[in-house]
C-alpha cells in the first residue's frame, strides 16, 4: 500500500521484485493498493507509505503506530531506510 506523496513505495517494489526473483519466485504478483484519504488509511490500518502486506499481514509493523498518511521508515541494515531492504524481505517470505 501507498500514496504517492512519498518516492519509498517504489524502491519497496523493485527491492520485493528482487527478493521475490532470489528465492525463485519471478511469477508472484505485486499488487499495489493506493491510499489517497486518512478513511482509507484507518479502513485498511495503512501506517505509512510504503506498507508491504505478505499474504495480507504487515511483517515490519510497529506497536502503537495509528493509521495515516505519512511517509514511513524502515530500520536497514545501512540506518533508517524508505523501504525494507532486499534482505529484509527476504527473510519476511521466507
């Protein structure tokens, strides 16, 4: 999920792109679902662009965020990130 006020949904798509092709998994399709209003962010418990639902759960989900429109962060193995990195999601699919 994502809105298009924040860039990091698109590295989050080409990094889960990447993961999906290193565990031999090319042919799963990515979705993605804007969220254009703070209705549909609390509707769908969007905490941030960009949200990354694997099998409809959120691995990289923090306690006692609250929905909205923000742009999210990751913590990477480099620092604070836009996205989850590739080996994070890695690690989420597997």
């Amino acid at each position: 999920m994502y809105f298009e006020g924040c860039p990091g949904w698109q590295n989050a798509e080409g990094n889960l792109q990447t993961a999906l092709d290193a565990l031999g998994l090319p042919d799963v399709p990515i979705t993605r679902r804007p969220v254009e209003t703070v209705e549909e962010a609390e509707q769908a418990g969007f905490i941030g662009s960009p949200t990354v639902l694997i099998d409809g759960r959120d691995p990289f989900t923090e306690p006692g965020r609250k929905p909205g429109l923000s742009c999210r962060l990751y913590r990477s193995e480099q620092g604070l990130a836009n996205a989850p990195s590739v080996e994070q999601l890695i690690a989420a699919l597997g």
